[in-house]
C-alpha cells in the first residue's frame, strides 16, 4: 500500500439541509460521517477530517467521531467554502505519496472502492487518480492527489474545489459501479431518494 492520507472535508455549513446536517444522516445504523471516517480507517491509511472552528454543527459532528483516532482540524475560515478544507487538511497531510479527498456526503461510496482506487494509485503514483461512473463519463469522487500536487492545495481560494490544481495534469480514471462516483447528497429530498432506491 502507497504512503497515503485520506481527507474528509467536514467543514461545511451544510446550508441546503434546511436545518439539518447532511453528515449527521444515519446510514447503516451510525451517523454518515462516522461511517464514512471508519471506512476510511479501515484502509489503513492515515485519515484526517476537517470540521468547521466554530457554530452550530461543531458539537454534534465532533460527537459523531467520538472515540475514533483520527486527526481532527479546525478550520476557522470555514465560511470560505471546500477551498478551506482542502488547505487545512493539505497543510497537515505530510510528506506523503498522496492525498486522496473523501467527501462525506456520498454514502454511495463503498470500502472496496477506497481499496481498488488506492491499489490502482499505487500503479502509478506520480498521476492524479480520479473516480468516474461506470463508464466513465462524468469525473467524480474520491480524488487521489500525487505528492507534487499536495503542496498546491494549501494555496487554493474559493468554493469551486480543486479542479485548478488538475488542469492541465495527465489524470488517470478509476470507473466505479454505477454512478455513485458523482451523486453526492445535498438536500433532504437527495437522502429521500437515496433510501428509496436503495433501501438503506
């Protein structure tokens, strides 16, 4: 296995919810961020998870990780959007191979597609790794940051994610089943429709 960090961007407001927290859903029987973090641990790589310094969803996303050994950031320039996860949580990744970005709100996203896609990054470490749907269509989620991009993320601005930081790089995909690399839930009619169609 590659020398990697695994990012969960927990720092949002969650502003489409209407009141409730998309992280806090339950999935599987444990609050999603939870279940996405021990996912994530569970891979064996180092996991770091950014959460908001302050307001309202602090408290209740901090119990949701009680008792698990990850390193928790607090971003106090939150309200900057995703830039500011991404900046913080490259700022405390390391001196490693990669850094893949795991959003928390795509319950879609499975165990086993973390393993293949850091097996697959480990083919060819110096490229950024990027999941696809199935046939490999739409660029998606998680995304493998090499080492020599890491740097670039701690600079990064705005809400518009990391996509600056892939212009122009030779990003290699990894398809996954279905499109669950590209439906991240936002709003609760998202989550209504998620559990209607998958049961869950």
């Amino acid at each position: 296995m590659p020398d990697l960090a695994i990012l969960i961007p927990a720092a949002g407001a969650s502003r489409r919810m209407r009141g409730s927290d998309k992280l806090l859903e339950v999935v599987d029987g444990q609050p999603q961020l939870r279940r996405v973090t021990r996912m994530a641990m569970d891979t064996g790589a180092k996991v770091l998870v950014t959460l908001p310094g302050s307001g309202p969803l602090l408290l209740a996303r901090q119990s949701a990780l009680s008792g698990l050994r990850v390193t928790q950031i607090m971003v106090d320039d939150w309200h900057d959007g995703m830039a500011a996860s991404l900046r913080a949580g490259a700022g405390q990744a390391g001196l490693v191979e990669g850094l893949m970005v795991l959003l928390p709100d795509m319950p879609g996203i499975t165990r086993d597609d973390l393993d293949g896609m850091i097996a697959d990054f480990a083919t060819a470490p110096s490229r950024p790794l990027r999941a696809t749907t199935q046939g490999g269509q739409a660029a998606g989620h998680p995304v493998i940051f090499p080492r020599h991009l890491i740097q670039e993320l701690t600079v990064l601005t705005g809400d518009r994610g990391a996509q600056i930081v892939l212009e122009g790089e030779a990003i290699r995909a990894h398809p996954l089943p279905g499109n669950r690399a590209i439906e991240d839930l936002d709003t609760p009619e998202d989550w209504a429709n998620w559990r209607q169609r998958t049961g869950r």
